[in-house]
C-alpha cells in the first residue's frame, strides 16, 4: 500500500504459476468490497461483511440457477411408461438373457401384479418391499408396485440378514415381494410376502388392464437406504414428482431413440440405477437387464455390451479405469455414451477413455437426497484441473456454495455445496430431526416451503460457471461409487464386547485404489482380525467391512481430546493375513503371487493369503482373473476365483484348465488320426 496524494494505493504481487490475472482482479475487487463494508458498518463481525458485489451474487444467486424447464409435474412414473406403451406396444421393452418382453407384455404383467398388491391393501404411500435377484421379475415388480400406488423399498439380497431385518422394521413394510430362492436368507419375522415364482399363477389370474389408484405425483415413488452416521442406515423418501423432473431432464439432454439399447448393471438398492431401469422404458427404447452379479464381472460386462449392442452404458470410475486398462472397452463399437459417477473422475482417465472409445463422456454427480443426478458435465480436453468438473444444475435445480454463515462464496474459493429443486427429498423416513438439520430453509427464497439440502460436500465455482468437486467436510467416503458413512462402521465395531475403542478411515494405495481401514482398541490379545471381520459381515454390507484391521494400546488424540487421525499409524504392510506365511513351490504359484503383489500392491503375499482379506476386493478381482488370463492363456471364470480366492487355489485351477485342455487335444488328435487311417 503506498499513501499518495490522491490517497492509498494498492499493489498486487503474485506467483503467476499458482494464480492468474482474472483471479487476482476478483480478489482485489473483494478486498475493496470488505474495505468499503468495514467502513459503512464497523461495528459488524468480519465474518458477517460481504465480500461480493451486487453483480456477483446476482450472478451467483440467480443467473447461474437459471434452469426453470417445463415437465409434466402431474404425471407419475408409471402413468408416463403407460403413454409409452401406448405408443410402441410391440417393441421389446426389457430383455434378461433368453427372455424378453414386449411393451404391452409388461405392462401387462405390471397390472396384474398391481391388481394383486391392491387386494392386499397395497395404496398411495404404502411400503412395499421388493428383494429379488436381477432378473425380468425385478422390472415386472418395481412397475407394478407403482401402478398400485405404493413406494417401493429396495432390498439387497446380499445384504447380512440383521441389516435387512432392519430397514424392513424401520420402513414399516406392509407387504414384501421376493423369490422362493431367497426365503432361506430373509429375516424370520417378515411382513406378508408375495414370491414371484411360486405365486405368479395367482397373480396372473388379475386384469392386465392399467389401474387408477388415485396415486398423484407428491405421493412416494420409493425409498432407498443409504449409510447413516448414526450407526443405522436411513431412508431417504423420494416423490414422483422429484423422479419425473430427473427423467424429463435426462430424456430432453440425451435423448434415447428406439434403437437406444441401456445396460441395467447398478444394484437396485442404490439410486444410480434408477434412470438405467426408466430412460428407455420412457421412450420406447430396450432395457437390457444383466445377470445377477454381472457388474463384478468385466469380462462378462463386455460380452454383454458387444451381444446385446449396448448404446448407453454407466460406470464408476474406477470401473471404468479397469476395462481400459484392459483395452477391453475398446472392442464396444456400438456404445455411444457413457455416464460416470460416484466418484471424482480424473482427467487423466478420460484421456485414456478418448483413446480407446468413440462415445462421449458425461460426469454425473448428486446425492440420493436430491434424486439420483443434481450436476452434469459433457467431458472435452480443454480441461486444466485434474479432475472433471461436476457441471452445472440440471432443469429445476438450484445450487449455492455457502461458507458457515450461509453466504455465498466468490468464483474459486471453496464452500459446502447446498441443493435446492424440484428433485428434493422430502427428506430421511421416521427421522424428523436428522431432516430438519439437513434440510433447511432456503434462505434466499422468499418462500418459506422452499428447502436446501446440506450436502457435506466442499466445491468451488470455477470462472465458466461450472463446479469442481473438492472433497467432504466430514466422515462421509465414496468407494468404487458405494456410500459409506465411516462413522456407521465405528459404531458397528464399538458393539463387540472385546473392543473399547475404534476408528476407521478410507486410504487411497498407488494405484489409487481406495480401501478402509479399522483401528481398534482391545484388552483382549485372543482378538483376531478375523474374529473382527466376521463381526461386521453378520452387520453390514461387504463393501463396508474394512480391508485390514490395526490393533493399537491405545488412539493417538488431538489437544482437545478427539481422535487424531493424521497420527494414526500408516496402513502400509497392516493388510496380512490371519494364516501362516507359504512360498510359492511352482511356477505356476510364483506367476500367481507376483500379480497377487502388483494388483494389492504388497510386497508378499502368501499361497494361502485370502485375496479379500488382505485388501481385495470385487473390483481388483476382476483385474487379477484379467492377467491371470493373458499369462496362461486360459479362460479362468470369475466365479472360480471368488470361491478360491487363494494363490493355491487358482494354481489348482489353472492346472484343471490345463489338463482339461490337453486331453482335448489329444482327443482331437487321436479323431484326426483315426480318420486319416480309413477308421471313420
């Protein structure tokens, strides 16, 4: 500052390779903004004064959530697939391997089912459960129990049996649809249950004719549980009208045509594979519905895509990254676009993807809370950060990035993302006091009925407009696109007699793969890791059971008192096994082992180390049967490989393969010489 005699002036000095020139002026801007404020108003706490002009936050507040779009906000999901159905009754609507379905076939098959579950009092804001594996019968039951009026609560057949038996309690579920095959696993007091296969005579004894149950669209369309906090996952209620506003936006954006063929891989009890179920079934496109567990498989993934000429395909990026490190995707001729989300997509991947596709790229981001997608981004290579930004809103969205008093931020300084919007949740299910703490009023509406989601999402605006997701301001991780709430697996763990303490974090190795890691606190020595891990899978969702477990004396914590989880010791060499270390005896194990160690990324591992519990996972799973293929030369099923996952185990089976293999050839051989010495 240099005082003059036209009073003080100011100079800015800079480091040009950290900022440039457009930066520095907005900064320069804001700092005469506060002066000015300062002077205006001294007595106001600083925290309080404003930093942008009446320019900026006009710009911010309102130019930049400009998106009002036309939809129709009375209209439910199901009433928009019966105007299709309409319109292309004979076209195939849904196809699950060998079995397909035309429109008016599963409309029809929807109404019976419908017809049913409104005897047996299903109706608007109805829960109604659904646990089945992929299959037709999963599309025959998410449509029907719409056109009976109910919400559909989606259940993982996977899921520990405590887990399930939880959020059906919870839900409140009145009426609970599966298959006979499943029974066996399903909590023993259950609602009333309706088993496709058993009682599918009964049921198609019902009109097929489209029903009015006087649903309307701010009646529940589903339910979907997600990691809480707390120690239980909560449900988070989602609308029709909310669903219709997202599938509106995602078929006037990318729009699908009659060829269009969408890949169902997503676990339907995540809400990301919602719009795989309804963007084509809402316009007359396929549906293509893959095997159950399908999506661990890439190989099978692949087949898939290049069988059923899949146009339309969503990934996370970390399963993105394998087909490409494969050049698997490569071979997809027929994909013409792909939807990534879950995780940060890095720009370095969509290099990588432009080098081996010809489709286009689109980064999707939003919560469950605000139904399904809330940002979008189409990828180009004129991107300077190292992430692919998140976009912008999508129709009927607003987005603010506020810092902790609820003010807006400059372009480039990072806030926490809040959400407003038709897309809104109503909020958490039976948690009136979680959903007022995060769903609160919208402070620059003049409507006391509008709300903004609290993210936990830190982001900044960059210059264009478009949002650059940073990181979370809490305890809230994202791994291969699960959600996981770090502070449910610590009370999980705080539940075991013999453990006094815990803390789990989520590391990232050099591959950039991330993994949990759990800390505990125990006066037992007898404790194993494996004692541990079984605890939490009879609890929580394999993707949620930690990679390795550390036993420490005691927590290293923070001058106040809190877990210091920057001294937590490194992860490195803590993800060992629970059997005693074993060489590899053969080539074959050695050649196993070394792909063992560069995928897990270990410096040993043992022939009888169990790939999951030192660290794997499905993902990494399917890279390691990738390599073990092409340095044998032999189709390992990943199916083998998850019944044993163990370097011996797969040395067994790659001697099997072999052996299966030579006396096949000798067969032939023997055929061949037969029919040369006049014998056949």
């Amino acid at each position: 500052m240099m005082e003059t005699d036209m009073g003080l002036v100011g100079r800015w000095e800079y480091n040009t390779d950290l900022f440039d020139g457009s930066t520095i002026a907005r900064m320069a801007t804001h700092f005469q903004n506060l002066l000015s404020a300062i002077v205006d108003n001294p007595q106001q706490v600083v925290s309080e004064l404003p930093l942008l002009s009446a320019e900026e936050r006009h710009q911010l507040l309102v130019e930049w959530n400009d998106t009002a779009s036309d939809y129709p906000t009375d209209k439910c999901i199901h009433q928009l697939f019966s105007e299709q159905v309409e319109k292309t009754p004979d076209a195939i609507a849904v196809v699950f391997e060998q079995q397909q379905l035309t429109y008016h076939q599963l409309n029809q098959r929807a109404n019976q089912l419908a017809h049913h579950l409104l005897s047996m009092g299903v109706g608007p804001e109805v829960l109604v459960g659904i646990c089945v594996e992929r299959s037709i019968q999963m599309v025959v039951g998410l449509l029907g129990i719409l056109k009976a009026g109910g919400a559909y609560v989606p259940l993982d057949p996977n899921y520990p049996r405590e887990r399930l038996s939880y959020m059906l309690a919870d839900a409140g579920v009145e009426v609970l649809l599966t298959q006979q095959s499943l029974l066996e696993s399903l909590p023993s007091h259950t609602p009333r249950m309706v088993c496709f296969d058993s009682d599918w005579g009964a049921i198609e004894q019902h009109s097929g004719e489209n029903l009015d149950v006087g649903v309307h669209s701010n009646n529940l369309a589903y339910v979907i549980y997600t990691s809480g906090s707390t120690g239980k996952p909560k449900g988070v209620a989602i609308s029709h009208q909310a669903l219709a506003n997202h599938m509106c936006w995602m078929g006037q954006t990318f729009p699908l045509t009659k060829l269009d063929k969408v890949l169902q891989k997503t676990p339907f009890s995540f809400d990301a594979s919602i719009w795989e179920f309804y963007a084509p079934l809402l316009v007359g496109a396929q549906l293509v519905i893959a095997k159950p567990e399908g999506h661990q498989d890439s190989d099978y993934l692949i087949e898939v895509i290049n069988q059923q000429k899949i146009t339309v395909l969503q990934l996370v990026p970390s399963l993105l990254r394998m087909l490409l490190e494969t050049r698997n995707l490569a071979i997809c001729q027929y994909l013409k676009r792909v939807f990534c989300g879950g995780e940060p997509l890095p720009v370095e991947l969509y290099c990588l993807f432009k080098q081996q596709s010809q489709a286009t790229l689109h980064n999707l981001y939003g919560p469950t809370e605000a139904c399904i997608d809330t940002h979008f981004y189409t990828c180009h290579a004129r991107i300077s950060q190292n992430t692919i930004p998140i976009g912008r809103p999508i129709v009927n969205t607003q987005t603010y990035i506020l810092d902790p008093n609820l003010q807006p931020v400059p372009i480039g300084v990072p806030g926490e993302l809040y959400i407003g919007g038709d897309g809104l949740a109503r909020g958490y299910l039976n948690r009136p006091e979680l959903t007022s703490e995060k769903f609160i009023p919208n402070p620059f509406s003049n409507s006391k009925s509008q709300r903004l989601y609290k993210t936990g999402d830190l982001v900044r605006y960059l210059q264009d407009g478009n949002i650059e997701f940073i990181g979370r301001i809490d305890n809230q991780v994202k791994i291969r696109g699960f959600r996981i709430e770090l502070g449910e697996i610590e009370s999980v763990l705080s539940t075991h007699p013999q453990i006094q303490q815990s803390v789990v974090i989520a590391t990232e190795d050099i591959h950039g793969n991330k993994r949990l890691v759990a800390y505990v606190v125990s006066e037992s020595e007898s404790l194993s890791t494996n004692q541990v891990r079984e605890f939490l899978k009879q609890k929580l969702p394999n993707y949620m059971v930690p990679s390795a477990f550390v036993t420490l004396e005691t927590l290293p914590l923070t001058p106040n008192g809190k877990v210091d989880r920057k001294s937590l010791p490194a992860p490195d060499g803590v993800f060992t096994s629970v059997v005693e270390y074993v060489a590899p005896r053969t080539p074959t194990e050695e050649i196993i082992a070394k792909i063992f160690t560069n995928v897990l990324g270990m410096p040993d591992v043992g022939i009888h180390d169990n790939f999951f519990e030192i660290g794997g996972h499905s993902l990494l799973a399917t890279q390691v049967v990738s390599r073990i293929q092409q340095a044998f030369e032999q189709k390992l099923m990943l199916q083998a490989f998850f019944e044993s996952p163990t370097i011996a185990g797969i040395a067994q089976s790659i001697e099997v393969l072999r052996k299966i293999a030579q006396d096949q050839s000798t067969s032939i051989s023997e055929t061949e010489q037969e029919y040369e010495d006049g014998l056949l």
